[in-house]
C-alpha cells in the first residue's frame, strides 16, 4: 500500500447537553424547590502519536470524527453525563493545521496528545438560579454547540539519517544492504515513489525518493518529498558513480536544498557518498574524489557489493549519529 503523508479530516467536538427546569417534589408539600441538573460538557477532540506512518491510509474511507455530546441535566439536581472524548491517532511527526483557525500542532512523540477542539460546555438548570429573591426560579440555560474544524494533516518523517540524490543513485539499494529494509530496487529512475525506512543498531534510516533539478519549486516528485528530509539529524548525499559529471550531480541536490523553504536545510550535517563503485576502475575513481575534494568535500566510496566498504560506511554513519 502507497504511503499516504497528506489528508485533509473533518471533527467536531460534542455539543453540551442542555440544563434542565425540575421541581422537587416532597409529600405535604406542592413545591419543595428547583431541582434541574445541569448538561454534560461535550466530548473534546484529541490528536495522539503513535508509531505508525501507515495509519493515515486508513482514514481514506472515514474521514469524519465526531464526539458525543452531553446529555440533558435531570431531576433531583443531578448533572447530565459528560460526552466521550475521542481521539485520532496520527503517525508521530505529523503537523496538523486547523483551517478555519490557521492553528498548528506537531505531535513530535510516541503517545503525545493534543487538544485541538474543546467539547460544548453544558447549559445550566434551574437550581443554578436560585437566590434569596428568586425562590422558585424557571430559568435554565442550552448547552453550547462544541467546536468543529477540518484539518490538514502532513506527515514529516523523524529519522536520524536520510538518504538522498538524484533518481538511480543507489539510495535504496544501500538502505536495504544496511538495514534490510527490503525497498524496491530497479535500473530505471524513480524506482522509489514512497520513502522506504529502515534501522541501524537503532537508528531509523530514511530513502528519500529521488530529486531532481527544481524539486524545490514542485517538479518531479518535488517539495512532497523534500519535507520528510527536513527533520532528520543527517543528511547522507548520495552521487553514483556511473553518472559522467558527479560534481554537476552533486549541485543539482545542494542548490534544492538550499531553496527549499529558504534554506532550512542547507545547515544540516551531511556525508557525501560516492556509489557504485564497483562499476568503475581506482584511476576514475580517484580523479572523481580529487574533484570533490577540491570544494572541500571528502567522500566515503561504497559499492553495495563490497563487505569491507559497507563495513566502513557502517561505521562512519554510526560514529557520526552518535556524535549528533
């Protein structure tokens, strides 16, 4: 199933059950006072994280929630039943905006709740109004109708490290050579259409889809993919090696990241990694880390398909993690 990160819900919190005009009613006497409970508050609106990304594929079909509201107060003074509150449950590192408010919620994590609509308070009963002057009081008040509100939802993936490049640079490919993350792998660009994840001695790492030249302006797979990169400690900039300029490559990348939502990516630690290194002999290999060492980069070379440069890759991302 697709990986959905963006939705749009409805909610509403419950209305307050209304207060109540009641006589108590005592042998001998015609009238022995007001006696109407009050309405029960209406059911609030909470948002709660949990570790699921895949949960907002379930809201596809149902995306109305509504909570209960309060009963009406009764006799003898007793106060009518709160409404429920209910909950929806949103993958941790959603954003949700409320768009008749403009309000914006992170749930950041695990088991974090959020009001964001608050249940109708309940309506008075008569025996609220009863004074020194007013004895016999008809008064009763309605509860208040709760909040409502549609919401977007956003889901911006937290991992410690995120892969990414252009199109066919072997991000996947490493992922699952790294963790067994077991993502879809093929020889034809945007193999990768949803981000794949995966685990290093407890760190989550991320496979971005591929980018390309003006993804920051929505091209391609464009910004949809470039937010889940915005949370994550580590940015892993892969370049293949069987591209004819990897510098250009490498260009290309750095200057989305850095007109992405003015550049709020371009400070994030990075290693640049040089892939596929089995499909080129030492000599180009080594004139294409000259190149990148020039502007003052120094890449790690990894081949999916050597031990010993996984190993070290493996090393390296998790001393650099460690360090973060």
């Amino acid at each position: 199933m697709a990986l959905i990160d963006e939705i749009t819900l409805f909610a509403r919190a419950g209305k307050g059950g209304n207060g109540v005009v009641r006589w108590l009613h005592i042998k001998g006497k015609e009238l022995a006072g007001p006696s109407g409970g009050n309405g029960g508050n209406g059911g609030s609106v909470y948002v709660r994280g949990i570790r699921d990304i895949g949960i907002l594929a379930r809201y596809r079909g149902s995306k109305r929630f509504i909570a209960p509201s309060g009963n009406d107060g009764e006799n003898r003074g007793k106060d009518g039943a709160q409404g429920k509150d209910i909950t929806i449950d949103l993958p941790v590192g959603s954003i949700i905006r409320n768009s008749e408010t403009g309000e914006r919620y992170e749930l950041l994590e695990e088991e974090q709740k959020i009001m964001v609509l608050k249940g109708g308070r309940g309506g008075a009963g008569n025996r609220v109004f009863k004074s020194s002057v007013n004895r016999s009081p008809t008064e009763s008040t309605e509860g208040i109708e709760g909040e409502e509100a549609h919401f977007s939802i956003e889901l911006r993936l937290i991992a410690h490290a995120g892969f990414i490049g252009l199109p066919n640079a072997g991000k996947t490919s490493l992922l699952n050579a790294l963790t067994r993350a077991a993502g879809k792998v093929g020889s034809y660009a945007f193999t990768t259409l949803d981000p794949n994840l995966g685990t290093l001695y407890g760190y989550i790492l991320a496979d971005i889809p591929g980018l390309i030249e003006g993804a920051s302006d929505g091209k391609g797979l464009g910004s949809k993919f470039l937010r889940h990169i915005s949370r994550t400690k580590l940015l892993i900039h892969c370049i293949s090696l069987e591209s004819t300029h990897p510098l250009e490559d490498f260009h290309v990348i750095e200057k989305e990241l850095a007109e992405y939502e003015k550049g709020v990516l371009t400070h994030k630690p990075r290693l640049v990694l040089l892939t596929k290194s089995d499909t080129q002999d030492a000599e180009h290999i080594a004139e294409v880390i000259k190149q990148f060492k020039a502007i003052g980069k120094d890449p790690l070379v990894v081949s999916v398909l050597d031990d010993q440069l996984l190993k070290a890759l493996e090393t390296k991302l998790v001393q650099t993690l460690a360090s973060l």
